[in-house]
C-alpha cells in the first residue's frame, strides 16, 4: 500500500483501485462530470462505509472534501448516480475485481503446509439474494419467489486467516448450481470441495477426464456398485465408517466412496477421485467447505449484501461486484499492514476513521489489546442451588 500518510482512510482504501481519472471509450463519449473512474469510487466507498441507497452515498461526498477531491466531483445527484450505475459495464467491475484478486494472491500465496494433507483447496457453493415480486419480474422463479444467485469460487490460503473469492457467475435463481459447476471446477493445481446441489454423474467422469480433482457429497441413496474396500487405520474408525471404490449409476469412472461421521454424530457421503489423500484428510477438507457459507454470511451482514440499490439487471451484476471489491480491499489492508486484525475489524475501523487521516488508522491497527487477560471466569459452583432447596414441581 502506498505510503500517504495524511490522505484520509476511505480515499486511501480508493487508492488501491489507480481509477482516477479514467474514462470508458463506450460509456463516457458523453459524460461530462460522472465517469466510470469516480463512479466506481462513490459506489466502492458507499460499501466500505455501509450505505444502503444513492442517496446516502450522494451525502457521504458532500461531507467528505478529500473524497470530492478524489473523485474530481462537488457534488452529484442521485437519479444521475442511479442512471450511471445501471450504465456502468460489468467487465470493468469485473476486471477491476479480478486485478485486485491478483493482488491478494501475490500478497498471501495458499500457504499448504497448514491445509489438510497440503493441497490446495477451492470451495464452490452458490447464495441467493431474494428480490421483490413488483420490482424484479424478470428474475422470477415462482409466482411469489424472485432473486438472483452468486455462484462462486473461493479460495482457502489460511483456514485460520480469512478466505477469498477468486471467481463468481451471477444468474437468475432458477439456474440451477450444476449448471454452472463446469466453469468454477477449473484449476488442476487444487481440489475443489462441493456440497450435494452438485452431484451429477456426468460432471464426475468428466472431471476425472480432465484430472481435475473434487470431494463432492452425495444423497444416501446414490446408486453405485463397490469394486474394492479400503483398510480405514484403527485410529480413525470412530470417524471413517467405510472407504471404498465403486462405480456410480450411469458414471463409468471408477470412484472413491467415503463416509463418515461428525461430532454431532451424522454421517456424510463423500465421492471423490483423490485416492491419493487419507481419509481423514478428505473429510477435514469437506468440513472446511463451512468457510464459504461464512463467506457468505459476512458479505450479506457487514457489507450489507441483503439489500440491493438497484433493481435492473444490470445494476444488481455490478452491485455484486461492488460488494467484491469492497471485501477485497479489505482483504488487501489485511494483507499489506501485517496486522492481527480480523477483516470485520477493518472493516469497522475504516467506518470509524473514514475521515481521519490514514496514519491514524495505522495507529489503531497497531494498538495492542487493551485488556490482557481473560476477565474475571466464572465459578462452576457458584451458582448451583444447593440440593436442600430444590423444588420439583410434578
């Protein structure tokens, strides 16, 4: 991150995606203040600081001198800023978005040695966000339901430190997710892990073909025919329950059969064409699949995802993408501080110290815990009622 230290953390944050000044060939020929280049800056900087409409974004650049600067704009309106969104085109966002990806791949490599039997892995899962009957009857999947989904590919480097999309499709939520899996299963250098919205025999041989590797889970009652059983070692027999390989329904590919039980006590089928990792290890990398539904669950609750500021196709794909660039900035301020920080905890101090110079945002990145221990704990027994005074009521 470039070191200017009195620019004010929200433009500084800006500064990452090198957009000042620039023009689109198509979309601006007749602009005249509202370019692609500070439209993507507004739009960007209402996700960082939590805006959930034009016009609040429209405010945040009249408050904000160093963001009017910035973005070479006093002030704009927000039908102007609506129509400019719905105009914006999506590869520009997505390009941009990929760009920064590049960034946070060059910054945190997957780092193997602490993923299960050091391969890399890729999560692939789909969300919905839920739209309106009245406003968005072209994304109509029922009479009462409308939406659209975000298929997508995320990229696990550290368990522990944060995951990462590297690539999403965006759809109409009747498109079913095994539609689209032939496009997110595509790197042969990791294994992609998948829930059972995308078993489909014809992808599995496909994908051994290619010798593109996958765990995928599979309904109970999936048809198949055992041609060897595996030895599960003594120590994992409490977790493995059978390890075998067979050949599923209408699949000539031969296949890895796993299952499984959680501490909870219920039992997951697993195919895969790993034959090459330990059971254990494949169902550690399936439970390792639950990072994308955080994903998910954070980009809808702090970037405030369940909520849409447009409802035409087109400004809804480039919301989607708004909301990426938003998370991967994040992600990057992680990354080039060297902090301890979560990425919520970024996020919440960009929102604090949006307009205050940057170098008062490093300082709170740097600021130790102000509390060292772990609070006065709890006695087990101090609150147990004493066995005289039990009143059982029949």
């Amino acid at each position: 991150m470039d070191n200017l230290p009195n620019l004010s953390t929200v433009c500084q944050c800006l500064n990452q995606l090198e957009l000042q000044g620039f023009r689109s060939l198509l979309d601006d020929h007749r602009a005249k203040k509202l370019f692609t280049g500070n439209t993507i800056q507004l739009l960007v900087a209402g996700q960082l600081l939590g805006a959930t409409s034009y016009d609040m974004i429209t405010e945040q650049l009249q408050a904000h001198e160093p963001l009017q600067a910035m973005t070479g704009l006093a002030s704009v309106s927000p039908s102007a800023l609506s129509r400019k969104t719905n105009g914006l085109c999506t590869d520009t966002l997505q390009a941009l978005f990929l760009k920064l990806v590049a960034a946070i791949q060059q910054q945190q490599p997957d780092q193997t040695a602490s993923l299960p039997a050091g391969k890399k892995l890729r999560l692939v899962d789909a969300t919905e966000l839920t739209l309106p009957v009245q406003r968005a009857s072209w994304a109509n999947y029922s009479k009462n339901k409308h939406g659209v989904k975000m298929h997508t590919r995320v990229v696990v480097a550290h368990p522990e430190k944060g995951v990462y999309p590297d690539r999403i499709i965006a759809s109409t939520v009747d498109v079913n997710e095994t539609e689209l899996s032939l496009e997110l299963v595509t790197d042969p250098d990791a294994i992609h892990v998948m829930d059972r919205g995308y078993q489909k025999h014809g992808h599995f041989e496909q994908w051994e073909q290619q010798n593109l590797r996958f765990i995928t889970r599979v309904r109970e009652n999936t048809r198949f025919e055992v041609t060897r059983d595996f030895r599960v070692p003594k120590t994992d027999q409490d977790v493995i329950l059978s390890d075998r390989k067979v050949i599923l329904h209408k699949c000539r590919s031969r296949l890895r059969l796993l299952i499984f039980r959680d501490d909870q006590g219920k039992e997951y089928y697993l195919i895969t064409n790993c034959f090459d990792v330990p059971a254990a290890d494949l169902a550690q990398m399936y439970k390792h699949r639950w990072l994308i539904e955080l994903f998910f669950k954070w980009i809808k609750q702090h970037l405030r995802f369940v909520k849409v500021i447009s409802y035409s196709p087109q400004g809804i794909w480039n919301q989607l993408y708004l909301v990426l660039i938003a998370y991967a900035l994040c992600t990057l301020v992680r990354l080039q501080t060297a902090t301890t920080k979560t990425t919520w905890d970024i996020l919440k101090l960009i929102r604090i110290y949006a307009y205050h110079p940057w170098w008062t945002m490093e300082k709170a990145l740097a600021r130790k815990p102000t509390r060292t221990s772990k609070g006065r704990q709890r006695s087990p027994d101090r609150y147990e009622i004493p066995i005289e005074r039990k009143v059982i009521i029949r």
